[in-house]
C-alpha cells in the first residue's frame, strides 16, 4: 500500500527527533509549571471568560446545578467548574482527573503491550484530557493533586511518544489511517497540556507536523478524503481539534486550523450530503457510502460555523445552513468515539450566524469520487454519488458502485455497516461484477468530468469496465432530472452480472426494464438499451442482467413522482446512445465508449 510505506517515513521522521529515556530517567516533577495557561486546548481564559458574559442566565443555572454525571453530561460539569465556580463540579473535577488519567495510561499501555488501537479508548482520552485541563484551571486545586496530574501527564507523554506505540509497520494499522490520526492527537494534546516539560516542545512539534503530513497527503484535490464518510469524519474531527489546540499554544499558520485542505474537506462532506430523508426525521445526513452507518448526522457543521464566524462570515453562515439541515447534532458522528472536544463542545454549539444555502452543484473528487447534484435545498433535490479512486480504505468491493436519490426520495441505497443486507447482498453493489472489477488496488479510477448548466458527464476505468454516467438536468426539480448510465466491457470482462440495488417497495417488470415503486411518493423506471439480451431479473431489492459478450449496456434511471406516466426510452441506430421521450420533450443523449 503506497500510502502506508510513505507514512512508515513520515513517522519514522516525526519522531526522530524526540529522543526516548528510560522509565528512570523520565521527568515527571519539572520547574515552571505553575506557570503553565489552562485551559489551553479548546477554549482559553479569555475564550471562558467570553461565555461567561454571554450566555449569563446558563451559567446562572449552572451555579446552582447539582449530581453531575461525568459520563453522560460532562460539558455541563466543565463548564460549572469553569464558568460558573460551582463548587460541587470544581471538586468533581479535582478528583476525577487522576482517575481519568490512570484509565487512559492502562489503554496506552495496552497499545505498547498487545498492539490494541489507539481508538479503543478514545472517549478515556477525551474525557482524562478535558478533566485535568480543568482542573489545572482550578485556582483552589490543591497542590498534591496538582503534583499528580501533571505527574501522570509526563508519563503518559512519554508512553505516547515511545517508539513501539502504534507502529505504522504494523499490518492492520497500515489498514488505518484513523487510528494514526488519533495517536498523533493524543501526542500533541499531552505536550499542549504541560508545554513547560522539558520534552513538550519536541513532543508538540513532531506530532504537530505528522498531522500536516496527513492533511498534506490524504485529502484529495478537491477535498475528498482518504476514508469512507464515517472515519473520514473521525480524521478531520480530531485534525480540527489538534490544530485547534496548536493556534492556542501559539503555534504558526494558526496551527493550521484554517489551511485550505480542510475547508475542502468539509465542503466535500457539505456536498455529499443527502437530500432530506424522511427515514431520518426529514434532515440531510452522511451518505451509507463503505463503513459508514445509517442515519449518521454529524455536528461538525455546527462547529465549523463556530471556527469561522470571524475568519470568513459567508463560509460560516453556509456550515451554520448544512448544521441546521442535519438537525443541529451536538455529537460529530455515531458508534465512533471523538475524543476532540469532549467536555468543550458546550462552547461551540451556537455560531450566532445567519444560515446561507451553500451554492454546491456536481463535482469530481479524483481520488473519492464524483457527486452529482442539481439544486441543492429544494426538499425535491435529484443527486447521485459515484464511489470512486484511490481513497477507499474502510468501503466495501464498491469501486464504481452508485447511490441515487431521485426528487427527495433514496431510490439507490449502499449496504452500511451494519451489513443490514442479507450476507450475499453485501458481496455486491450497484455495478458490474468481476473479473472486470478485479484488480491489485480494487478501485475505479476517474478518467473524464465536465459540468455544464444542462448535462453532467463523468467517465471511469476499472480494468474492462468503463462506466460513463451522464446527468440531464432541469431547473425545476420537479421536471426531467434523471441519468444515463453507459457499462463497457471488454471481452475479458465477460460473462459477468450488473446490479442495481434499489430501496423500493415492489419491482416489476416493463417491456424497456423494471419499474421500480419507491417507499416514498418518487418511483423510478429503469431502461435498459445497447446489448440486445439486456433482460432484467428482479430479486427482491436487486435488479440483474447477466452480460454474456463483450459491448455497452445503456441504462436510463429516471425518477418520477407517482401518478406520472412512465418514460418512454429507446435506442439510438448505432446503439451509443439513447432517445428519452419525457413531459418536457425528446432527449438525445449520447454516449460512445471511445
């Protein structure tokens, strides 16, 4: 995995410099630290002292608040400590955070002793990491403990840093690139927190660096990211917190909290996301693309609203629209622990901005795929998502695999991660089947792309296969807005199946193709041309065609609102291309494989 040995370098380089001591040579007592600002990771004493004056009636209640629940409110404990001087949370505080420490320094060294990931305690981190930076905010802590957390921070910098923690030679890490995110968070969280240490500094600037190198190298041209939705989601998170924590300490470029790659990065989740689903309260979500679970919201719009509400108003008012979309989700994702912020996210949950529809349309995303999409916001939005290039670590054999929602309505699902398809339905997607999909990197790669007001193209390669998809498009959204598929296969591609895995109610069959009854008020015909044996087979949610010879299958996928009459398709002469008889008016679209 080219990925892989090129980060093995990049580690190797980040820590080369660190240099490692001996358990007894640790320092764990050091002078100046009493001088040492906290908090210091998410919020500053300025920033608490802001909220403080803002939001005067929250912390009044807060004051007053009592039975702080560490595991299922610890945002309100913090802030109570913090904002408010209750001494109830203040004292909570105190105590938790050594015990919170040692739970962590059990998981590092779980890593260090049997390989476990960094990931298994997440939310330990998370939680031992907002704790003691409040605690040490606590001007009444008490000198021991102060003694011992800081004592426990040093040791579990120095865990952290050692050269057998989560070793990028390791197989399944190479599998990973989460996990390589969390454990340089965790190294550079620690130095953050006890910047006067004798090693903090060379701790902070090779963990600081290796997630440049990560940003640098795994998002793609336009944005897309190296993993599928789901842990993509779980990277740019804790990159936003740790180059948050960075401009706190003072680190250059704003700790590269605002570097282009990650406005890119979350205008590619805006752009990806769904249209609103009615299967999840009627609010946009992360699409079901590889390992990403159903119905998942995220809050990281919201939190991006928070970030650049002063550095770009027109940006921030756009992440403050996709936020609100997803229903306004305090957490950043589901079934994954985010250690960023835990314990801070009460003080990034209200931008203040005025919501801007974002201006997205269809993109190509080289290394990720391609998003077609026309008028985004209308509640009857036509988009499909074609799964693409060389950024595919945690999805399925879907390279080349297709989702499709059609005038507000999914209409084309992928299985997600909690396998809800029977076991042989998550072996195969929305596409054609090997050989043609066999290869060493098991990926389709982008070949074409334009964009233009009427009709969208993309065009890819997967050894035999090539899949072309064009996107006629209309300026209502509810007139003609519907897509042209176009499957090559070489003679070594073939025999082979094509799929098409839709979310419908009943299939049946037409004298073109199916026509697909949706679980909504949107159907879909589906119409085959170009190979002249194109018989469809309906298996409960799954259309097939078997391909016996080499040569194109034209499909038309055309959403329609019930009650429409159904489309009328047929085949041009040479067969490259297909006529489409809609309520607007013929089309003609072509195309050629060559």
């Amino acid at each position: 995995m080219k990925i892989a040995r090129a980060f093995v370098l990049a580690w190797w380089l980040s820590l080369a410099h660190v240099g490692f001591l001996s358990a007894a040579d640790r320092i764990l007592t050091w002078a100046g630290a009493e001088h040492d600002p906290h908090p210091c990771l998410y919020v500053t004493a300025k920033d608490a002292a802001e909220a403080r004056a803002k939001r005067r009636d929250q912390v009044a209640a807060l004051a007053g608040a009592r039975d702080f629940n560490l595991d299922g409110a610890l945002d309100q404990a913090i802030a109570a400590a913090l904002l408010a001087d209750n001494a109830e949370a203040r004292k909570l505080v105190a105590e938790s955070a050594p015990q919170a420490l040692d739970a962590l320094l059990a998981g590092i060294r779980q890593t260090l002793e049997k390989g476990v990931g960094p990931h298994a305690y997440a939310r330990p981190f998370g939680m031992a990491s907002a704790l003691a930076d409040t605690a040490l905010a606590l001007p009444d802590l008490p000198a021991d403990s102060r003694a011992t957390i800081l004592s426990k921070l040093a040791e579990a910098g120095y865990l952290l840093n050692d050269p057998g923690y989560w070793n990028p030679r390791a197989t399944h890490g190479s599998l990973c690139p989460n996990m390589f995110t969390s454990a340089a968070g965790y190294r550079l969280t620690v130095a953050a927190l006890i910047p006067s240490h004798p090693m903090a500094k060379s701790w902070f600037n090779g963990a600081l660096s290796e997630l440049k190198e990560q940003l640098d190298n795994w998002v793609d041209p336009a944005g897309g990211m190296i993993e599928c939705p789901h842990y993509s989601m779980v990277i740019l998170h804790q990159w936003v917190g740790a180059f948050l924590i960075a401009r706190n300490a003072g680190a250059p470029n704003d700790g590269w909290l605002y570097d282009p790659a990650v406005r890119r990065a979350i205008e590619w989740f805006g752009n990806i996301t769904t249209p609103r689903d009615p299967q999840n309260g009627g609010f946009h979500r992360l699409p079901s693309l590889g390992h990403t679970y159903r119905n998942e919201s995220t809050g990281m719009f919201g939190l991006m609203a928070c970030l650049w509400r002063e550095k770009d108003p027109a940006f921030a008012g756009q992440m403050q629209w996709l936020h609100m979309e997803q229903g306004a989700p305090a957490e950043p994702g589901i079934l994954s622990y985010y250690p960023a912020f835990m314990g801070f996210r009460w003080f990034f949950t209200d931008s203040g901005m005025a919501p801007q529809v974002p201006s997205y349309s269809s993109r190509v995303y080289p290394e990720t795929g391609v998003q077609f999409r026309n008028l985004i916001g209308s509640p009857r939005e036509t988009t499909l998502y074609l799964i693409a290039g060389r950024n595919h670590s945690h999805y399925f054999n879907d390279s080349g695999s297709i989702t499709l929602w059609g005038k507000g309505s999914e209409l084309c699902d992928e299985d997600d991660y909690q396998n809800r398809r029977a076991p042989q339905g998550r072996e195969a997607h929305s596409m054609v089947d090997k050989p043609a999909t066999f290869s060493e990197e098991r990926v389709m790669q982008i070949r074409e792309f334009h964009a233009s007001a009427h009709l969208d193209y993309a065009s890819g390669v997967r050894r035999g296969w090539q899949r072309q998809i064009a996107f006629v498009k209309d300026q209502d959204p509810l007139g003609p807005n519907y897509f042209v598929l176009a499957d090559t296969l070489d003679a070594k591609s073939v025999p082979t199946l094509w799929r098409l895995f839709v979310r419908a109610n009943n299939v049946t069959r037409t004298p073109t193709g199916v026509a697909v009854t949706g679980r909504e008020d949107v159907d879909m015909d589906v119409c085959f041309a170009g190979v002249s044996t194109a018989t469809p087979e309906i298996q409960s949610n799954v259309v097939r065609v078997a391909i016996a010879q080499p040569g194109t299958l034209l499909t038309v996928l055309y959403p329609r609102l019930r009650g429409e009459r159904p489309v009328q398709v047929e085949a041009l002469p040479d067969r490259q291309g297909v006529r489409v008889v809609n309520p607007v008016g013929p089309d003609l679209v072509y195309l050629s494989p060559e």
